[in-house]
C-alpha cells in the first residue's frame, strides 16, 4: 500500500532579523522540503488550510491531488525572539487515499521533514482492543506507514507525528494535555522506533475549532523550526 501524500513541497525557511526600529531587515533563505502525510481524515486539508488563513467547518474529502499557491506560516523563535517564516512552495494536497506514491517518490526521498498526523480515534481504539480482537486496519497502516517514512525518508532531519482528534480521545479530557502526549507518545513507541526516534517529535492536538487548530498548527511549525 502505497504512502498517502498530501503535501510535497520545497519550502524555505526565511529569517527576518533586524534591530528594534530599524528601517531594514536582513533575511536569508533555508531551503526545506517538506511533506504532510496521513490516512484518510487525518487532517491534512484542515491543517493546510489554517496555515494558508482559510477555514472550513468541514473540508471536503480530497479525491484528487490540488495544487497549492506558494504561502508562508509567521512563527516566533522563541530563542532569537525574532519573526520567522516557514515558506511552502509547490505544495499539493493530495487524498490519504492517494495510490500514486511512485509519481512522487523523489520528492518523498529528497524531504528535509516529514509530518505525519494520526487520528488520536484509532489510538484510543487500539489501546480499548481486547487482547483476543485483531488489530484494526488503521492501527495496522500507521505501523506500516512508519516503515514507509523509514525506508524512503532517509535525509529527513525531523519527522513530527502530529495526533490530531483530540477533542474525541476521552484520555485527553481525563489526563491533561501534558500527561496525554506522554501517554499517546509511549503509545506509539513502535512507530518512533521505526522512524527514528532521535529525529521524531509527537505533538498532540484538535483541529475541531479554529482556536485548537492554531494551538496545534503553531506547534507543528514550532518542531519544524
Ligand atoms: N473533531 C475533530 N474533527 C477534525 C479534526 N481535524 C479534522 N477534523 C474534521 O475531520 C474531517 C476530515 O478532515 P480533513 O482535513 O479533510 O482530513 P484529510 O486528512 O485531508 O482527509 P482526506 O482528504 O480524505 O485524506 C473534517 O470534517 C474535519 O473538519 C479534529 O482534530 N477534531
Ligand atoms: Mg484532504
């Protein structure tokens, strides 16, 4: 099964660095390639959307691969205290049923970093499965997903799993969002062992509202950085 891609990219990192007041700014552009990958309803679309400013209760499902018009994502760098400028060129948007991984496989072999989002549902399921049940099919693919980035991400520098659902994970109202995303993190220690652990990040979050999408869109950029 092939590597759902959603968006491939290259995206330059820009920093604005000038003096308080200063008419003039020094910037220099990072080239950074990255892609945002997941299955179906992971929230790719909803999380592309609230980088480029738009918002929709309810995204349509993406069918085709869309292409999308350069944009940049403002963050601050908390250690430099500057602005900063995540710069995404050339991205798409593309199905997590998307089968034409081969038609990108170079892009996927040469990105600098790689998200990958998980519904926090499927994780919830997998840990509510009695012992005698099969894996579901959706815990089976973020495994095997994992393996996917593995053997095509070797340049990845960084690679963030991004658990989006939340808001419908009831272990996240019960523990706090500190205590859910070392429990969802322990949770996924397989898929860290696979993509490595010393590069990957998990950041949890929703993307129900456009607060809570802020929220996890910021801390997205804020591992990409
Ligand atoms: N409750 C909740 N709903 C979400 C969250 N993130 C996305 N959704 C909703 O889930 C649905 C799927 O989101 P999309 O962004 O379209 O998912 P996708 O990964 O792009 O899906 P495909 O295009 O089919 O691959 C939409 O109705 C979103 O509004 C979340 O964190 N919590
Ligand atoms: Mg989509």
């Amino acid at each position: 099964m092939p590597l759902p891609l959603i968006a491939v990219g290259v995206a330059a990192l820009v920093s604005a660095v000038g003096a308080a007041g200063a008419a003039t700014r020094r910037y220099f552009r990072q080239p950074l390639g990255v892609m945002v990958v997941g299955q179906s309803l992971t929230g790719k679309t909803t999380l592309l959307n609230h980088w480029r400013g738009e918002w929709e209760d309810d995204p349509l499902r993406t069918l085709r691969s869309v292409r999308i018009a350069e944009f940049e994502v403002p963050t601050k760098d908390k250690v430099l205290g500057i602005e900063r400028y995540l710069v995404f060129q050339n991205v798409k948007d593309v199905s997590g049923l998307d089968e034409a991984m081969r038609g990108f496989l170079d892009e996927v072999k040469a990105a600098a970093a790689v998200v990958y989002l998980v519904n926090a549902v499927h994780l919830h399921e997998e840990e509510a499965r009695p012992a005698e049940q099969p894996h579901a099919a959706e815990w089976v693919r973020v495994l095997d997903d994992a393996g996917r980035i593995k053997r095509h991400c070797e340049k990845a520098g960084k690679v963030v799993i991004g658990v989006t659902h939340t808001d419908l994970d009831p272990r996240f109202a019960a523990l706090g969002p500190a205590a859910y995303l070392a429990a969802v993190t322990e949770q996924l220690a397989a898929v860290l062992s696979k993509t490595g652990a010393g590069r990957t990040s998990v950041v949890a979050g929703s993307l129900l509202t456009r607060d809570s999408a802020a929220e996890f869109a910021e801390a997205v950029v804020e591992t990409l950085l």
